[in-house]
C-alpha cells in the first residue's frame, strides 16, 4: 500500500500545490513577521548576545 502510494506520479506535486497552499496561508495570516523575529533570537542566542 505505502509503495503504490510513493511511486505514484502525482504524490510528489501534490505536495509542493500544498506546500505553497500553505505558505500563503501563513503569509496571508502575518506569520511572516513571527517567523523572522523568533529566527533573530535563535541566531542572537546562538552568537551569545541574546
């Protein structure tokens, strides 16, 4: 069962369709700006100043 669904020809597009179907939900909802400020800290955290 796993195998048909993994060989298939239409798994691997249907994923990106939803993949970018959900990037533009975050954009739309104003995650971007969440996003970036919680990768900041991490990278602040990760050079010591934060």
């Amino acid at each position: 069962m796993i195998r048909k669904i993994t060989e298939s020809r239409w798994i691997g597009p249907a994923l990106v369709v939803l993949g970018i179907l959900l990037m533009i939900l975050g954009i739309c909802r104003g995650e971007v700006s969440v996003v970036f400020t919680k990768a900041i800290n991490i990278c602040m955290e990760c050079i010591g100043i934060g």
